[in-house]
C-alpha cells in the first residue's frame, strides 16, 4: 500500500480566513505563517538541522511536507545536512545541475499537543510582526498629527496610550506641568516621530511640542485650516505661557482677531486643552526689527539694534517697562527670542543712556590722549561717528572740514596727528610681532592687521604650518568675529595651505 505524502485540512483555510478578518491582516500571511509552523514541527520531528518546508494548497488545504536538498559541487558542500554533492546526485537524479534542489516528500506529521503549541507560537508570533508593520505604514506619514486615545497602563512616569489601531509612548517630559493621567483617562496629542525598533515600530506622543498648539488651532480657526491665515513661528513654555506669530493672505481678514475669535472663544478652547497656558497672538512681520517689537508685547519699545547677520539685537525700552519686557524669570524675553530667533539683549532708557555717556566718556578719552586736542574737538569728533584714530587717519581732510566748529587748517592738522599715531602704533606692534617670532610670510597677509598679528603670535600661530593647519572657523575665533569673518578667514588658510601643495609637486620632480 502506498503511503499517503498528503493530508487534506480544509479547516485550515477556514481558520486562516477567521485569523485573517480578526487581525485585518491578508489570509496569505496567514498561511504563510501557518506554513512556517508546520515546518518548524516538521524539524522537530525529522531534525533541527534538515531543511523543511510545508505547504498549504490555497484552494483544497492540502498539506505537504518535504526535505530540500541543495545540490552543489562537491568541494563546496558546507553542511551535509542539506547539501549534496553533484555526483551523488546525479545518480539519484539524472541531470541534475548545481544550485538546484532534490525535493523528497515527507509523511505528512500528526501535531501533537507540543507541535500544536509551537504552531501557535509561530502563527502568534508571524501575525504580530504583520501587525507592527502595518502600524507602521499606517502611521508613518501621520507625524504632525493629532491623535486621541486612552491610556493603557503608566511605566516610570511614561503614559502608554491605546490609540485603537495601535499603542503609543507618552513620555512624562512630553506632559505639561502639573498634568497627570491615569488609566482609562482620555487623551489628546501630538504625533512628532514614529519610528522602526527591534522591537517594533513606535510612536512618540507629545503635549508640549510646539506644533500641538498650532495644531490645536488649525482645528479651531477654520482659516487656518483652508490656509488663509498661516502659523509663522510658535514659541512656547508649556503649562504657563505661548506665543504665536500669524500671518493673513487675504487683507480683508484680521489673522489676529481671527484666533482669538467670538469674545475669545477660539483661543479659550486651545488655553482649555493645555491646562491654562496663557497665549500672546502676535501678528508676524518680514521686518526683523517690527517682528521683534511685535514679539515682545505686550512690553512697548522705544529703539531696536539689530545685527542681522549674527542674529542679534538690542532692544531699548523705556525704564518703567523693563520688567514687564524681560518677564517673570526672563520668560517673556525668551520666549520672544525663541519665536524670532534672535538674541534679545534688552536696556532700559537709563542704562543705555548711561552706556552712551561711558562710550563718549571713554572715546573722548581715546582722542584727547592720542591726537593731543582739548574735550571741546574730541568731543566734535564722538559726535560725528568716528570712534577710533584709524578711522580719522583714513578719511579726506575735505570731510573733517565739513565739521561745524573745523576749518581746514584744524582738519589737517587733526590728519596729520592721526596718521602719525596709526604709523607710530603699527611700527610698535610690528615690533612686538617680530619680538613674538612671527614670520615676514604670516605678517605678508593683507587681512591682518598689525594688532591682529600680535594675537595671533601671543596665541602662538607664528608660521605658515600655524595657520595652515587651522580651519577658518579655529581662525574665527582665535581673532574675534568683529575682526575677521569666516568667509576671509577660510580664504587666508587655503592661500597658506598653498605652499604644501608646491612643495609636494617639487618633491614629486625631485624625486
């Protein structure tokens, strides 16, 4: 009597079909996760180092279960467990070629109570990995939405949230202050990142993040949502304080009163969902210096200094306001600096005045000492803007006529004395240049000054090995950003580098 290679187990597609809709994953992963378990009790029987595989007919349920062999030459036969060399196989089957598989048929197994088990380890095990993938595809492009759910279980002060299709990790940094959830407690937040682990996909909650809010308002504003009024910059100290910079495309519409809507229904609703945090609307400005004065409101200002390529600036307020601009524990000014992104130093009227009178005090000073003249012409000097002697040696003598209280012959005279003092001063850090020992080829650089060779040699950068082997950026700060910048600097270290290339391509020849 043959034996029968074959089992026929239609209940297998029907729990497959079952599987399938419960986990709404495709019956086709099901089965072939059933497969893998049935191989993998095929192994136990049959043995761990044997290639078996199973296969299920998708139409009948049919199970077959078989042994592969890899036919492969026979110096290259690494595991004889599998693998068979060419010649042996050849006589079992006649033209047989390498890399191909002799299939032997297996009496289908009985699962067993163990190899039943096993199957449903496998099953269990194939499904959920089909699960996180498909969590994973369908929340990979969600991040910077929000989502709403329920909280599962708290592990160390982090919140793990059923969002129904998947789980979620709420970090306790991610809460607002004060803010505690317990289990079953509904919730609301923000997607900001999802990503694949060893141990599956993850999604990363967040209350505090920035885009919660203007998310919340998206929600809110229906202008928002259609684009009319778009979202510039958020700022935000969570639990305590916001600021948010808007912008309108259509003139007819206010993006401000917008948001804050009806007696502040609008707003009130976002300040409900984040426990209280107060929110400044402000309207956004591509004018740096209105964006800043507009940032820090409610505070008013007087005067804005702005460095526009350090992204910095002076804000000066008047003395009563200086409080009020800098805010309980500076939280005003940084959150101001935040939504901008500039460095906000802010003044008082009376500090900067003060300031001004210790800058002339000290500039006048600079002028009477060093070009030999009274208060009375130092003072002119300040006045007008000069505020070193290089500055006077470098202008014509036409200008400094053109002061009120100078005729020429004071204005030459005060060129003279400059360009005397510049000469005189070059010629003594020249000197201490040399004294430090730094090279004629250093000193050769048009970009450096005489001062600036000093620091260079005190800060012992001496040669042109020194300074070639410096990046622009080392340059920078060796020097000062006020004194050279780090497009100049990368340009003097690469004219310094050029003798190594030389001296390689005469090496080269020589040799």
């Amino acid at each position: 009597m043959a034996l029968e290679m074959s089992v026929q187990r239609p209940e297998l597609l029907a729990v497959a079909d079952a599987v399938a809709r419960e986990k709404n994953i495709e019956r086709e992963e099901v089965l072939e996760a059933m497969e893998q378990a049935m191989a993998k009790a095929g192994r136990a029987k049959y043995g761990q180092e044997k290639d078996i595989r199973a296969s299920i007919d998708r139409k009948t349920g049919e199970v077959r279960l078989s042994r592969w062999t890899e036919v492969v030459d026979a110096e290259t036969v690494e595991n004889e467990a599998t693998q068979i060399p060419l010649r042996i196989a050849q006589k079992i089957k006649p033209g047989i070629k390498a890399g191909e598989f002799i299939v032997d048929p297996l009496p289908p197994i009985d699962f067993g109570r163990i190899a039943a088990q096993t199957a449903k380890q496998v099953i269990v095990q194939r499904v959920r990995e089909v699960e996180r993938k498909k969590q994973y595809e369908e929340y990979k492009d969600r991040v910077g939405d929000i989502v709403n759910g329920v909280v599962k279980r708290t592990e160390y002060g982090n919140y793990l949230v059923d969002l129904g299709r998947a789980e979620a990790l709420l970090r306790r940094e991610e809460t607002i202050m004060r803010e505690s959830f317990k289990n079953g407690d509904r919730v609301r937040a923000y997607i900001y990142d999802v990503r694949e682990e060893p141990r599956g996909p993850q999604i990363f909650l967040s209350r505090t993040h920035p885009g919660f809010l203007a998310k919340l308002f998206a929600q809110e504003v229906p202008e928002i949502y259609e684009g009319i009024i778009e979202i510039k910059a958020v700022a935000r100290d969570p639990g305590s304080r916001a600021k948010m910079a808007v912008i309108s495309h259509d003139s007819s519409i206010d993006p401000v009163g917008a948001c804050v809507g009806m007696r502040g229904a609008r707003v009130q609703a976002v300040v409900a969902e984040l426990q209280g945090e107060k929110i400044d609307i402000i309207p956004w400005s591509p004018d740096p210096a209105t964006f800043i004065v507009n940032a820090l409101a409610p505070a008013e200002v007087t005067k804005v200094v702005l460095d526009e390529e350090g992204r910095r600036c002076e804000v000066v307020v008047p003395d009563d306001q200086l409080s009020l601009a800098i805010g309980r524990r500076g939280q005003n000014v940084r959150l101001a600096s935040q939504l901008t992104r500039y460095d906000i130093d802010i003044l008082s009227e009376s500090e900067e005045s003060e300031r001004r009178q210790e800058e002339f005090r000290k500039r006048t000073g600079l002028f009477v000492e060093g070009l030999d003249v009274d208060d009375i012409i130092a003072g002119l000097l300040v006045q007008e803007g000069f505020s070193t002697i290089e500055e006077i040696a470098e202008v014509d003598v036409e200008e400094l006529a053109s002061i009120q209280g100078f005729d020429e012959n004071i204005a030459a005279e005060l060129h003279r004395r400059a360009v005397e003092w510049v000469e005189r001063r070059n010629a003594e850090l020249d000197a201490k240049r040399r004294a430090l020992g730094v090279e004629d080829a250093v000193a050769a650089f048009e970009a450096f000054t005489p001062a600036m060779l000093v620091t260079l040699g005190e800060k012992g950068i001496k040669t042109l090995d020194d300074l070639a082997g410096l990046a622009g950026d080392e340059l920078v700060e060796l020097l000062g950003e006020e004194a050279i910048d780090l497009e100049t600097a990368n340009a003097v270290v690469m004219a310094a580098r050029e003798h190594w290339f030389s001296e390689g391509s005469d090496a080269g020849r020589n040799g």
